[in-house]
C-alpha cells in the first residue's frame, strides 16, 4: 500500500490497518496481579542468557511471555533491569512482516 497525493497520514494508516489487521492477544484483567513470584536476579540473569541463544520463535515467546508475567507492570517499566525484558517482548509479539528479509541483487 502507497501514500498517494490524495492521501493524509492518518487516512493512509487506517487503510493501512483495515486491510491487514493486527491480532494482539491481551490479557484484560483488571488485577495487575503477576503469575509467580518476582524473578530474582539469578533468575534474571538466567533468563537474559536464555533470551540471546537461538531457538524457535514459539520457544522464544513462550519463555519471554513467562517471565514478563512474573512482573508488576510498575516494576516492568520502571526497573532499568528488565529493559532486556522489553526488547524481548516486542520480538515475541511481533508480526512477522512478507518480504522483510529478502536477497540483494548484484
């Protein structure tokens, strides 16, 4: 989808969205109430080496979706800690994008 003269922005990205719609699975509980008890450091630690070693996008989410549920939300955005956490979170819940990765011609 292009930006065309007669285009604004904002009607652009509506377009944009209509016709490839994200699906987002939130969780709308009410209760900011983590799963578990708060990581600890060593587990930090563990789970930041886990993070950074290859494996399947599935594991990949499964293992960062885990641990930001152990999290407060207020400790999530306001311990410089888990920023490593933050990153991981937006790969595990991206959409993968058609033709992104692709061969450069020489």
């Amino acid at each position: 989808m292009r930006l065309t003269r007669d285009d604004s922005l904002d009607d652009w990205i509506d377009k944009a969205l209509e016709a490839d719609p994200l699906t987002v699975d939130i969780d709308d509980d009410d209760d900011d109430e983590p799963v578990g008890p708060p990581p600890t450091e060593s587990e930090l630690d563990a789970g930041q080496q886990l993070l950074v070693q290859w494996q399947s996008p599935q594991d990949f989410s499964s293992a960062t979706l885990a641990m930001c549920k152990r999290c407060l939300s207020a400790d999530y955005f306001n311990r410089p800690r888990l920023k490593f956490l933050h990153d991981a979170y937006v790969l595990a819940t991206r959409r993968p994008v058609a033709g992104w990765l692709h061969k450069t011609r020489r």
